[in-house]
C-alpha cells in the first residue's frame, strides 16, 4: 500500500523508513541553506562596501560637517540653558574672570545657591595665588573652575561666568587628588612627585598650573620645604613664571606674598559659630591660619571622644607652632628668590631638633592625678585614666 514515488530509506524493527524526491529536495536546501546564506551576506557587504568607496570623500566630509554641528550645537544650548557668556580673548597673558562658576558642580547644586568667585592672574604682580582655607570649603572647586573655563573659552564655547577676560595659554597642567600605583611600586607620594617633576619640567610662561596640596604625603618639614621650593621656582620668570593657582594647608606659605613681589595670598571665607562652622565659599584676599580639620571630622562621624582628644592634642602642638621657625628662614633668607633656598635654612632655626610631643611634663601628670576623684569614678574610667596617661609619658620618652 506504500505509493509509488515512495523510496524505501531504511528497514526498523517494527517500521520502515521511506522518503519522497520532495523531503530529499527540501533536506538539500535546509542542510545548504546556512552556507548559502553567509555567501549571499558578503555579496551584499562586498556590494556595499564598493558603492561606499566610491563616495568615501563625499561620506566624509558630510560627517565632519555634522560633528561640527553636532559640536556647536551642544555648546550652544548648555550655554543658553545655564546663562553663559561670551569670553574675550587676549595675548597679553591675563586672565580676569568675574563671578565664575563651575559648570557641573553648579548643576548639581539645586535652587542656584552655587556661590560664584572671581579670579585674576598675570604675568606680572599677579602670577602665583596661594589659596588657604579649611577642608571642604571649596578650594579644589574654585581652581578647577578657573582652569575649566579658560579651557571652554579656547575650544570656542561660552563660559560660565559674568565676565571673562581670558589670556591663551598653551597648556593646563594639574596635580589634584592623591592616587597610587602599587603594582610599579609607587607609593601616593611618588605618584604626586612624578607629576610635580612632569610640570616644573615642561611648563612655560604662557601655561597655566593648578596645584592642590603639594607635599602631603610626607613629613610636615620636608612637605613644607617642597612646597615653598617649588612656589619659588614658579614665581621666578627667568625659570618659570607660570600662572599658578596653588592651594595648601601649610599656612606658613602665606609668608611668601611679603618676600615675593608677584605672590598673593587667598582664603575662603569661614564663619565660625561655637564649636560649628559654616563654609561661606567665597575667596578673599588674605590667608587663613586653620584648616578646621577636626571640625571635618566631625562633620564625617568620627567618633566623639577620638575628635575631643584631637582638640586636646591640638592645643599641645599649638605651642610648637612653625610659624615663628618660618619668619627665622624669611630673614635669613637671600633677597632673590632664585638663590633662596629654605631647606638649607632649617639647621639655621633647629627645626629638625624640635619635637612635636615634647609638650607632657611630670607636673602636669602629678597635678592631673592629684585632681582625680578616685572614689567617684568607675573602675573602667580609673583604667582609661590610667592608660592615658601613661601612653603621654610613653610618648614623651
């Protein structure tokens, strides 16, 4: 009963296979279909590819035209959308920016309460600002600020500001943040030294420098000297003469600007209010004297009793106060900066003999435990008492 056009295919234990000329045709192109349809797709891309070759001048030049426009229109409505204005471009090397901004960080801000500052350099009596202020009062924002917006005016946008008056400069270098680079083997210091080194190597009187906290990663004497050392290299236009925004926590700097004819000194505007501070972020002339810290500290939830020992610590080192030491290395210091050389200096004042803990005397123990009420206080707190101040004299000794 089995059609004619029926082939047998296989003999089974209950069964036998049969197929037709149909099924066989149609198991042809399933089991070809693959290979056939990789070689119509090159075909098609080889087509492609060839028409496009033909026009390839045509191709692109149409995509330049559109990435320019693309370009011109994004600046465009960001400068429309958040108020920025046209800056002037000058050659004789100064940069005046009235009311600046930074252009993400005033997004991010909500109710415009973004706080504009302004800034002035030149090559003259203006050409190193050494900003002071505590932490997270703005210092970093100010500086990237100022080197953004000299960038956005020399690729042709508007600017974030009221005004801008901006003299092209032929590079922008930066050391900001601290970062690593264990797997060479370079420590956070090492990584700020090679950039340091990179800059003071390749700047030039037209670029534009922005230094943050040069020096940290060391100790305070030796940061301190680097610091200085390098502002004094900068500053002198037979070596260097860049336009540099330099922020510091080494107040003594703010010495400089009496020695220097062309450093001035800035801080950020702090109110204080008890023990709390407010961060008024607006620069004004002037150095600050505190970093506010502890403050900081606080503010980050470090625990209270570790902040209220820090206070106590604080006022120990107080009195060893640097300060003083500087003004030695100021008057022993040559009239001509590129001869001055600071770290030659510290034998001069004894900075390197002078210890920072050496401030816990016998009395002080003897008077603080004559003064205790042993028989108010819990055994815990009779232990703590003890601790502490046997870590002072340990620490002394």
């Amino acid at each position: 009963m089995v059609p004619e056009d029926y082939i047998r295919k296989q003999t089974l234990t209950n069964a036998e296979r049969y197929t037709t000329p149909k099924l066989k045709e149609m198991e042809d192109k399933i089991l070809n279909a693959e290979d056939k349809l990789v070689g119509l797709e090159y075909d098609i891309f080889c087509n492609i590819r060839d028409r496009i070759f033909k026009e390839t001048d045509r191709i692109q030049t149409t995509a330049k035209a559109i990435a320019r426009l693309d370009v011109y229109a994004s600046l465009s409505v960001v400068a429309e959308q958040n108020h920025y204005v046209r800056p002037k471009l000058n050659e004789k090397g100064v940069i005046d920016i009235k009311e600046g901004r930074h252009p993400v960080v005033e997004r991010m801000i909500e109710h415009d309460m973004f706080i504009p500052n302004d800034t002035y350099l030149d090559n003259d009596h203006h050409c190193v600002s050494i900003i002071t202020g505590p932490n997270m009062a703005g210092k970093s924002t100010y500086m990237r600020q100022s080197a953004l917006i000299v960038l956005m005016a020399q690729i042709g946008s508007f600017v974030p500001a009221k005004s801008a008056d901006i003299g092209l400069v032929d590079r922008i270098f930066t050391r900001v943040g601290a970062s690593d680079d264990l797997a060479s083997g370079q420590s956070t210091f090492m990584v700020e030294m090679n950039e340091v080194a990179n800059i003071l190597r390749n700047a030039t009187s037209k670029s534009l420098l922005i230094l943050d906290e040069i020096g940290r990663g060391t100790s305070t004497y030796d940061g301190l000297a680097i610091a200085w050392a390098v502002i004094e290299h900068i500053s002198n236009k037979r070596l260097l003469g860049a336009k540099t925004l330099f922020a510091t926590h080494y107040h003594e700097l703010t010495e400089l600007e009496d020695k220097m004819d062309n450093v001035n000194n800035y801080c950020i505007a702090v109110k204080e209010s008890g023990e709390d501070i407010v961060f008024l972020r607006k620069i004004i002339p002037g150095g600050a004297d505190k970093s506010y810290g502890i403050q900081v500290a606080r503010l980050a939830g470090v625990p209270q009793m570790v902040t209220d020992r820090a206070v106590e610590i604080a006022a120990q080192l107080s009195e060893n106060d640097i300060s003083s030491r500087v003004q030695g290395i100021l008057k022993n210091q040559k009239s001509s900066s590129t001869k001055a050389k600071p770290v030659k200096h510290y034998d001069d004042v004894d900075l390197a003999q002078m210890s920072l803990f050496d401030t816990v005397k016998d009395e002080d123990v003897l008077k603080e435990l004559k003064e205790l009420d042993i028989n108010n206080m819990k055994p815990l707190d009779a232990l703590n008492t003890l601790y502490r101040l046997q870590n002072q004299l340990n620490n002394r000794w």
